[in-house]
C-alpha cells in the first residue's frame, strides 16, 4: 500500500481515447473484467461533444502526469436522479494513497453540478479480499444497503451500498 500523498499532486479529468490502453493495464492488474470490453463501455462518453453532459461519466486521476487511477458511473436507466458507480480502480502502485478518494469526491462534486443526481450506489464484492474496498466506501459515507449472496459466484456474495447526494 503506498503512503498518502500531496493531494496538489493529483488531477482529475475526463477520459480520452488515449487513455484508454493504461485504464486496460488498471483494469487488468486489478483482475476487474475483460478489458477487452473497455472500448464498447467508454464509446458513448467519448463520442458526446461535451464531456459534462454525457450520458454516462468517465473520469481519470493523473499523479504527477501519469495515469493512475479511472472511475465510471452512469444513471441507472429506471430511477430518478440515481447514478452507479460501475468501476472504480487505481494502479496497484498508488493504491492507499489517496487517489481513490480523490476520483471519488471529483464524481460526486461533476454529479451535483449537473444537477440531475440525488444517490450514487455501488456494487462490490462481500468476499473477505475485498474487505478494504468495502471499507473505503464506508470511510466515504457509502452506507451498506444490501447483500445477495451467491451473486458473483457460488460463496461470494454482491454487496451494495448507497450515498445521498
């Protein structure tokens, strides 16, 4: 786990087709899904003129000018003002340092400007190798709201949490 760093060291930005090649190395190292579906999940976003009225939202986290870390969320098709964040990953190398965190408050911040969000939600697993990343959404005010076991796979349950926007 690397140590917390300057927070000034970060920036946050959309996503550009560019990026996509070091996304598919986070998604990869971080055993996610098959990055080979990258292209047909970001095709929308980065198709709209304008990044900030996208259907759906992508952003990524630079330290120091590198790629370190991507998040993407969109509206769940049948709820009002309900976003999910689908993915959220940072390189192994910088993970504990604070750019999850960072990524995370810039989704949030993007989603209450445009105005149209009232809860994010987001899925994880309940296997206890993701119990950090269950705890890093309740250390951002992400409260538990459901489990349903045996969703990923037999013994590894789905566990969802909920934060007001």
């Amino acid at each position: 786990m690397a140590a917390k760093i300057d927070t000034s060291r970060i920036h946050i930005r959309p996503l550009k087709k560019v990026d996509l090649p070091v996304v598919a190395e986070i998604v990869d190292a971080n055993e996610m899904f098959s990055s080979e579906m990258l292209d047909d999940m970001s095709s929308g976003f980065l198709a709209a003129p304008d990044p900030d009225a996208a259907e759906s939202l992508w952003l990524i986290a630079t330290l120091d000018g590198m790629l370190a870390g991507f998040v993407f969320a969109a509206p769940e098709q049948l709820a009002d003002g309900v976003w999910n964040m689908l993915a959220l990953a940072v390189s192994p190398a910088h993970q504990g340092a604070g750019i999850g965190a960072a990524i995370t408050d810039a989704l949030e911040a993007r989603l209450r400007a445009r105005g149209d969000a009232r809860m994010m939600i987001v899925d994880t697993s309940g296997a206890e190798r993701f119990a950090l990343t269950r705890e890093f959404y309740e250390k951002r005010g992400y409260e538990p709201e459901a489990r349903i076991r045996d969703y990923w796979a037999e013994g590894d349950d789905k566990a969802t949490f909920r934060k007001t926007l």
